[in-house]
C-alpha cells in the first residue's frame, strides 16, 4: 500500500493505493493519527486501492467519528470491487462517497 499525503491548512487529501489490509491499516490509521489534527475537511482518495478488508474499513470508521467532531470527511474515486464491500458492510450509508 501507498499514501500520499496533500495538506493545505485545515484541507487533506490522502491518496491510498494498493491493498489496504490487516498488514497496511496499521500504516494508514498512524498517517491519520499523525496529521489529523486542526483537519477540517479530508479527502480518502481511493483511485489506486484495489482492495479493502475488515481491518481497512475500521480505520474508516474510527476515522470517520474523528471527523464527525472536527468537520468533513469524502471518500472519492472508489473502484468497483471497493465500492462492493462498501455496499454489502452497510459503509455506503454511513460515507460520503463521490
């Protein structure tokens, strides 16, 4: 898996690519911990994420409650096979997918 990170003030946009699985979650759920702070509005840009399991969709969730306090959170770009995980856990009600 690969992040990469935009941030411009209260704005971020991190672009995951690759798995993102019980090995990367880990690496992605610190990315957030780290600069989620201050954050107003941020962006999951899942283009290149080819696949998402369980422990993938908590780091979305815990995310997700963090930004219910601070401001706004999208998911844009998702592919199929992501968006059909998204669709049977219930995770395309409780995003803002785009």
């Amino acid at each position: 898996m690969e992040i990469n990170k935009e941030k411009d003030g209260s704005v971020m946009k991190l672009t995951v690519s690759g798995r993102l699985d019980t090995t990367t979650a880990p690496d992605l759920e610190k990315e957030v911990r780290d600069s989620i702070e201050g954050v107003e509005e941020l962006t999951f840009d899942f283009e290149g994420l080819e696949y998402i399991s369980s422990a993938g969709l908590r780091v979305l969730l815990a995310t997700q409650k963090i930004m219910n306090k601070q401001g706004t959170m999208k998911v844009v770009s998702v592919s199929e096979p992501v968006m059909e995980v998204f669709g049977i856990t219930g995770f395309s009600e409780i995003l803002t997918i785009e």
